[in-house]
C-alpha cells in the first residue's frame, strides 16, 4: 500500500532529520567543551513545538481512524459484491445447463447467424 512518492518523502524527511541531529550533536559538542558561548535560541519555545506535535498527532489519528472506517466499508462492500458474484455465477450455470440450457444455447446462436 506504500507509493512511491511517500517512501521518497520519507527518505526526504529521514535526511533532513539526520543532518539536524549532526548540526544539534555539533554544537552540543562545542558547548561542552566551551568553543561556543551561548547555546542558539530557538524559534519555538519547547512548550509550543510539544504542542504542535500532540495537535499533529491528534489529526493523524483522526485520519488514521477515517481510514480505517472506510477501508471497513469497502471491505464489506467488497465482500457483498463477491457473494453476489457468486449467486450470479451459479445463475448462470444453471441456465447453461439441461436441456433448457442447450436450446437457450442453439436459439442465441441460430439469431446471431442471421444477423
């Protein structure tokens, strides 16, 4: 169920990650041995961005729940067309059969020649 797009997104966002934990890991390592003065500020406090990502949490998992409602709906969708799949075939086994069956047969194929 994965596309293409997506895993390349999250490679995307994989590397990005990656690159800001070397550039965080760097400067822990210059504070710590005293190369740098001050640590950087941020641009959202520690509070907002635990915030922002419970409120980004949240809204995935309504997603994730409206997903999965309807993959509910399709799979019993699905499985209602099989089952009438199913009648519709035995249906036509049993007008393909007998000896109504072979005149039904011999009919169609007799109007059809004559058209």
């Amino acid at each position: 169920m994965s596309e293409p797009g997506a895993s390349r997104e999250e490679e995307r966002r994989v590397e990005e990650l990656l690159r800001v934990n070397a550039e965080l890991a760097a400067e822990v390592r210059r504070l710590v041995l005293g190369h740098a003065g001050a640590p950087r500020g941020s641009a959202m406090t520690t509070a907002r961005r635990v915030a922002a990502l419970l409120d980004e949490n949240a809204a995935l998992s309504a997603a994730l729940e409206e997903t999965r409602v309807g993959l509910a709906a399709m799979e019993a969708s699905r499985d209602e067309l099989a089952a009438q799949n199913q009648e519709l075939l035995g249906e036509i086994a049993k007008l393909r059969s007998g000896y109504t069956g072979i005149l039904r047969r011999l009919r169609a194929r007799l109007r059809g020649s004559r058209a």
